[in-house]
C-alpha cells in the first residue's frame, strides 16, 4: 500500500453552520475529500483536519501564485511523458497551454512537448517561458546528480524572475524499497535509501529558497501514487515485469517505511511552506483493480482506470486529470 497523506496549516475561521473557509472561498476538510480513503485505509494524521485542503480536493493552497513570469517542471518520466501517450496529450504539454495563457507568458515551440528518448529528456530543455528538466527514471538524487535538474534548469538569467516550479519525484525511489524489501535486502539499508530519498526533496526544497532568486518561486509538488489500488498486487499490470513489479506484496515492513516518509514529505512541505498536489488519493481507484469491488479504493462501476499498460505511467486521461489538478491548485482563489 502506497500513500502518502499530506496537508498544510491555513489561517482559517468557521461559518456558523460549522464548514472552514479561508478568505471568502470555502475550503474542504480531507475527510470531505476522500472518504474512501478514511474508511479503506484509516487516518495517519491525528491533526490532518486542522489543515484545510483546497476547494476542489487537488491539492492545498498556501501560495498566491501570482504575476509568474517563468514556469519550471522537474522531476521524473510521469512529468516527462512516455509513449503511448501523445506528446500534446502528456500533463506538462497540456499545463503549459493553461499557465501560458493564464499568465500571459510566452508557450514553448513544439520540440519541447517532445520526448528525446536518447536522453530521457524533453528534445527542448528550455523554450519560451518554460523549462522542463525532468527525466525519464529520475530518482531524487538527480536533482543534484547525473541529470542535475536544478543546476540545469534555474540558469542565471532566472535569477530576478517570478518562477513557479512544477514537479513529480519520489516513485522511483519507492519502487527500488518495494523490489528491495520483496528481496530480502537488509533492513537497514532499505531504511538508508528511504532517508537518502527524502533527504535530497528536502535539500531540493530548500536550495529553491535561495535569496538570489529576487522574486521568489512557488512550487507545487506532488506526493506519490500507485496503480494496485492500496492492494499491493502488482501482477495486475500486464507489463508489471518489465519493470520488475510483477509482485504482490504484503509486507508490514514496507508499510512502516512508507508511513515513516509520508510523515517525512509532510514536515518538508509544512517547512518550506508550499502546495502539496494530492495524486495518490485522486488517483486510488483509478488503478488496475478499478473494476474490483472489494478493494478498499473502489470508487464504483464504470470508473475509469487512468494509468497506461506500462503500470507506473498515466494513461491520456491520467495525464488530463494531473494538468487539471496542478492548474485547479495553482489558480485557485483567482479572480
């Protein structure tokens, strides 16, 4: 079972009918958001409901998001894009037309919606008012390693610039902890590559902080999902072996490690105070056990599964909901 529950403090004040609303807008309660999830998987967070989420239950929204002149995506292949899916039709390519338009700032060229597959990265690393340095099998280390997506892609000329930064990052890290627990690796280096992972998002986070970036960025980030649907089958996938997941596990171990860096994720973005994008939560139940009624993320008949054939990747409908969930956190409360 993979999910990491995350939340923020807000300053809020309570109707007299008792909702939480922030400003003027009506903010939900992750309870009211994911039900499903309480009753299937508990709550970790003793105090998650003190930290009202976004309107529409993507994500939270502590930042403005406000005048961004420069858009930046990090992270790994779920942002980079991979066949089958279109390039046009990949979450990065379908967010950069929003935010474009949103922000009246200058869209990439097409090469930049393509994948360069030699190099796992977009065939353009830098177009327009956007740069995307994500990388296919990027784990987190690569923010500062092999690809450097950081270094890479915050150039100086960004310096004075109001960036918003984008990203997906963690799942192949996770993956490498599931296959090590699935072979019997030692229990202490399972747990040094768990904390090496969270480690550099923290670093990440806080090199983003740096005062030589005059205008601030902003940054959403996503927490991680998985495509059992919490059951921990992953010989649901058809191409589940290619990535060496083809797997059920059950493993008390591999549970606590994930609680332990879901608490880890959550201290990250409660400290450097920025928005967390729900992915795991939205996306339970839109897994390869979609249509399987005793699971504990079963949304009901009909749902669709939103993960492509590869298993760790969005399917086009995927892709859609996450460019649809970034945008719906980044604007929300705008006029």
């Amino acid at each position: 079972m993979f999910l990491f529950f995350l939340s923020f403090a807000c300053e809020t004040k309570e109707t007299t009918d008792g909702n939480t609303v922030v400003g003027e807008s009506y903010q939900k309660t992750y309870a009211e958001c994911f039900p499903h999830i309480i009753e299937g998987f508990g709550n970790p967070y003793t105090d998650i409901e003190a930290y009202p989420l976004d309107e529409t239950c993507a994500g939270t929204h502590r930042q403005e998001f406000s005048e961004i002149e420069d858009v930046v995506f990090l992270g790994d292949s779920i942002t980079v894009g991979t066949y089958p899916t279109p390039n046009d039709e990949f979450y990065r390519s379908i967010l950069a037309k929003k935010l474009a338009a949103h922000y009246q700032i200058t869209p990439p060229t097409e090469d930049w919606y393509r994948v360069d597959y030699d190099t796992g990265q977009a065939e353009s690393i830098r177009s327009g008012d956007f740069s995307s340095c994500a990388a296919l099998g990027a784990r987190t280390r690569e923010l500062f390693t092999r690809s450097q997506q950081l270094e890479t892609c915050f150039t100086e000329d960004l310096y004075d610039k109001k960036i918003l930064v984008i990203m997906t990052m963690g799942g192949n890290d996770l993956n490498i902890i599931t296959q090590d627990v699935v072979r019997g690796k030692a229990q202490e280096e399972i747990w040094e590559t768990a904390t090496n992972a969270v480690e550099k998002v923290d670093r990440g986070m806080a090199w983003l902080q740096d005062p030589k970036f005059s205008n601030g960025i902003d940054i959403v980030f996503a927490n991680l999902y998985e495509f059992t649907d919490g059951t921990g089958d992953a010989t649901s996938c058809p191409l589940a072996g290619l990535a060496n997941l083809d797997i059920d596990v059950d493993d008390p171990f591999l549970e606590e490690v994930i609680k332990w860096m879901e608490g880890e994720y959550f201290e990250i973005a409660k400290r450097y105070e920025i928005d967390m994008l729900f992915l795991e939560e939205n996306f339970c139940g839109h897994g390869f056990h979609n249509e399987n009624p005793d699971t504990r993320c079963y949304l009901g008949p009909n749902t669709p599964r939103w993960f492509d054939d590869t298993c760790l990747h969005p399917n086009p409908e995927g892709h859609a909901k996450i460019g649809e969930m970034f945008f719906s956190v980044i604007t929300a409360g705008a006029e």
